[in-house]
C-alpha cells in the first residue's frame, strides 16, 4: 500500500504544470526549441482583448515550442480581470526572469516597483515583441516614450475606418527572404490600418493595405487622407502604412534589444494564422533561435476571442478561466459588426 503522504505529494506533483495563483498564469513546457527560455507575456489594454490573446499566444509558445510562459494581467485582488485597471500589473517578480516578453498593453501607469522590474529587464537586452497598442502601451514620466524609443512608433491616429475597414496584410518584398518571415502569408485582421511611421533603422515586413470592408475577400480602399505628420494628401494606399517591422535597439545599458513590433494583433485579429505564426516567429528570432520553416501554431484550446471594443470585456472573467485546459467562456460577440 503506497503511504497516503507519499500518494498526496505524488498528486500534487504531477498537478504543478495546472497551478496558477489567482492573479497570473504560468504554463510549464512541453519539449521544443525554446526549452530552458523564459517568455513573459503581458496583457492589459482596455479595448484590443489581450487578456484573451496573451494567454492563447502562451500556451502555443509553452505546448508547441518548449517554453517556459508566464502571463501577467490588469486584474483585481481577488483575480478577476480589469482592463481598466491601468495601474496593475499582477505578478511583476516574473518580469526578473524572462528571457523574451510578448506585449499587448495601453496606456497603462503601473507602481514604482513594477516599472523597476520592466526597465530592468529591457535593460537586460531581452527580445521584444509590441502587438497593436503597444506603441502606446504606456502615459507615465518614467515609460511614456517607450513606444517611440524602443518599439519605433507612438500613437499616432487611425488611418483606416476603425471598425468598417480591415487590414490585409502585404509581404514587404526585400523582407519574403527574412527568416522571421518563414511560413507568414494571408495575414489579414479585423482592425484598421495605423498610421505609422518607424524610423530609418526598421526593416519593415509588413505594409496594411485598407480594405473598403470588413473581410479579405473586400476592395482596397480608394479614398485619400491628410498624413498627421505634415498635412499632405496622399491615397490611402500610396503608399501603404507599414504595420510590422523589426527593430535592434542599442540601450543605455549597453545591451542591444531585438525588437518586433506590429500594430495588427487584437484577440480578434489572431484567428489568423498568418498573423499568429509571425509572433511566434518573433520570439525565435529575437532569442537568437533557428526559425522554424513553417511553425505550429495550431490553437491548444478552443479560442473564440471577443470583438475589440472598449466596454467589451466579458464581465467577471477571472484569470483562472484562462488555464491551460480550458476553454475560453464564451464571448457574447465573436465577428465583426456589418461593415457601415
């Protein structure tokens, strides 16, 4: 007879991959390529749906490639999400170990400490990946210039219709050879174009064409705009604003920082699995790892994201619903509004 204490702590070990605290997800690896790297994934955006995307990013990232992810949130003490909650970061001591960190934040103003752990681990020269708000992701003194200095771009304004015009995504032609390219194609998403305009050292790999609609089967638009920047009018597509590009940052510590960043990556944008398959990419690439030809990027639970919008997170979501295992609760809107 196996001794209850023995049978007790048995159990409990082979439960540790499914243990979360209330307030954060850690997913323990599978074997891969990233065995033995750390990947920190943040979430906290008030419209965009991070707190469904950076989990569903973890576990592909942890169950497909091999690593070790930690997803932190805006949430209450009691581990219900808050998007809104702008100064919260749950969990920020993950922050001290990462090797990577996946981004999907706006606007947020987080305490002392958890700012101290974030500059320090960019100053450690970790790989960055900036999904969609990011650019803004925060409106403090200590981070404020963060999506310009590092990432390349701020807010700047919609280019395309917000909410009655997709993006297709168009291959940059001196990128299709880069290796964080391998297997990207069809990227489409459901937000509109940004108006972008990274600085002299991005290679860009992605140009947002403006649809007319809602869908990748729609028309490029064919209307014109004035640019934010010096007023001028030009076609909304001539030339296409770039919506993905990569970066290496030198920073004031003498670390350089492999930046990847794209203003595509709403929860309802990553259906897509063009879109998926570059994030992951990045990862790979900014560790310094062999990109896969064609990674998997195969969904590891059933994922339904919510259409972004501000007011829309799905009321008492609790970080636990959001484990590994378990599918997401259903959202009340899973497609794009009719096109206007």
């Amino acid at each position: 007879m196996i001794p209850l204490k023995t049978l007790t702590l048995s159990v409990a070990l082979l439960a540790v991959p499914y243990l979360n605290a209330a307030d954060h997800l850690t997913f323990q690896p599978k074997e891969g390529p990233g065995k033995g790297k750390h990947v920190v994934l943040l979430a906290g955006d008030e419209e965009y749906r991070s707190e469904e995307a950076m989990p569903m990013l973890g576990k592909i990232l942890s169950q497909r490639h091999g690593f070790k992810c930690t997803v932190l949130f805006s949430a209450e003490e009691d581990g219900t999400i808050n998007p809104n909650k702008g100064d919260s970061l749950t969990h920020p001591e993950s922050l001290d170990s990462a090797d990577a960190i996946v981004m999907s934040l706006r606007f947020r103003h987080w305490k002392p400490e958890t700012v101290a752990r974030f500059k320090a681990a960019v100053a450690r020269g970790i790989p960055i990946v900036g999904l969609r708000t990011s650019t803004h992701a925060f409106n403090d003194k200590e981070l404020g210039d963060f999506g310009k200095d590092v990432l390349g771009e701020k807010w700047v304004s919609h280019w395309g219709g917000h909410k009655t015009q997709a993006t297709l995504g168009i291959v940059e032609k001196a990128s299709e050879i880069e290796a964080i390219m391998h297997g990207v194609s069809d990227v489409f998403g459901t937000t509109d174009v940004y108006e972008a305009y990274p600085p002299a050292d991005a290679k860009i790999l992605l140009r947002g064409q403006v649809l007319k609609g809602m869908t990748p089967t729609d028309a490029p638009a064919d209307s014109r705009k004035k640019r934010s920047t010096d007023k001028e009018e030009q076609g909304i597509n001539d030339p296409m604003m770039p919506v993905a590009w990569t970066r290496e940052v030198a920073n004031a510590a003498g670390k350089t920082n492999r930046v990847l960043c794209t203003t595509m990556g709403a929860a309802s944008d990553l259906p897509n699995e063009g879109l998926r398959r570059l994030v992951i990419n990045g990862v790979y690439w900014g560790l310094g790892l062999d990109v896969p030809q064609k990674a998997d990027v195969a969904f590891v639970d059933p994922f339904e994201p919510t259409f972004y919008g501000f007011k829309g997170s799905i009321p008492g979501l609790k970080v636990d619903d959001l484990d590994l295992g378990k599918p997401m609760p259903k959202a009340q809107t899973t497609a794009a509004p009719a096109a206007k």
